[in-house]
C-alpha cells in the first residue's frame, strides 16, 4: 500500500504544472508523517543569501506564541548539519542546538526533526527539514522521502523555478584542479597535467579558497567536496 501511495506521489510531482502543486505533495506528505514545521530549500554556496532559493518556509517559533518565522540565515546550524550528510536522517533536537540554530530553537529542544539532503542533482544541493513533537519516521519513510523529495526538486528545475547553477560556484578548470589536488597531485603535476603554469594552477586554488571561505589548500579540497563542487 506504502509503495502505490509513493508512487502515486511521485506521479504527481512529474505531472505537476506549477511550483506550489510540487510542493504541496511534499508538505502533505511531511505532514503525515507528524511535522508541524516544513522547510523546502536550495543551499547556497558560502556567503551567498539563500532567500532566493526558500521554496517553502512553514516554521511556527513555540518560543513566539507559534507565529511563522520570517526570516531564515543561510548559516543556521541545521543546514550546516544538512550539509555534512548525503542521505537522510532523523535529529533530536538538543537543549544547546538552540544556541547554534534559529531553526531548532524555533521547534523546541525535545522535537525531532527529519533531514533530507537533496545532493544528486551536481552540483546543485537543497534541503528538506520537517520537525514536530509528534513525528514518527520510519527508515522505509526516509528511504521514501529522499525519493519524493530528489523527484520534487527535480521537476521544480525542470519548470525553471529553480536553476540549478549557484552563484559563486567554482568554474570548470577551478573544480578539476581540485580534484586532482584531492588526488595528492602537486602543483608541478597539475600544470602538466592540464597543461598551464604552477602559477595559473596556484591561481585556481586561490579563488577556489576565496569562493569557499575556506583557510588552506586542504580546507578548500573539503569545502568543495561539502558543497558539492567536486566529486571523488
């Protein structure tokens, strides 16, 4: 029965004419499972503003009365910690994330929440968070909602609500000098490699680091491998 209802989700989802029908299936289904607070969103890269990407933002402050949040930092806690994994999972909300994240404040200490990392449209990432104290969530409605949710965003660049290119992303020849410094590559190798100067693969790396606010070479390889920008 399970199945026949997921796929009767995903159906919609790719038959969807709109950005709001997309999202309403997803919603529906993140509310069947207990969530009372829903975040759809693309990620952006680092120091970039992520309003332009909030699809959808439903997260009611228990600290405020329930009044729906109006604002959300591309640097709260939780989508930090949507970015350190590839697969969904389930977080109970600690009494401390409060003091890192706006979102986890919001949904109170004590409330689960589901991750959705949207991170096989490369090198395109979003998120999907549902939170609520009577949500329940099986592995089998994980495994289902990275599908629903993969498919939703899918469409949603399909239709052009979404474009899947990220201001401040690495260029082409940025990404393969990384990846062959992920590889343990020197520079000298590099610029054999790729035919160009030490200094132009220097130069790579450099505005590599800048466009990942990241402090060394191996900080840079990491925050690429992170945000999508490099795959090994």
């Amino acid at each position: 029965m399970e199945s026949i209802n997921i796929q009767g989700k995903i159906s919609a989802i790719t038959e969807a004419e709109t950005r709001r029908h997309v999202l309403d299936v997803v919603e529906a289904y993140l509310r069947r499972l207990g969530a009372t607070h829903i975040l759809i969103t693309g990620l952006p890269m680092p120091n970039r503003p992520i309003d332009n990407l909030v699809q959808r933002f439903r997260w009611p402050d228990e600290r405020n009365g329930g009044i729906e949040a109006a604002t959300l930092s591309a640097n709260d806690g939780a989508l930090t910690m949507g970015l350190m994994r590839s697969r969904p999972f389930i977080w109970d909300i600690p009494e401390g994330d409060a003091e890192h994240s706006e979102l986890c404040g919001a949904a109170r200490p004590g409330t689960q929440m589901v991750v959705v990392p949207i991170c096989e449209i490369h090198p395109f990432q979003a998120l999907v968070l549902g939170a609520g104290g009577a949500l329940r969530c099986t592995s089998v409605d994980l495994a289902n909602l990275s599908i629903v949710c993969g498919t939703a965003f899918r469409r949603l660049i399909e239709m052009g609500c979404i474009s899947n290119q990220r201001p401040g992303e690495l260029s082409t020849r940025e990404r393969r000098v990384l990846e062959l410094t992920a590889l343990g590559k020197t520079a000298n190798e590099i610029a054999e490699l790729l035919d160009i100067s030490q200094r132009t693969v220097h130069a790579h790396l450099q505005n590599a680091s800048v466009k990942l606010n990241a402090s060394n070479k191996t900080h840079t390889v990491v925050e690429a491998l992170r945000y999508g920008q490099i795959n090994m």
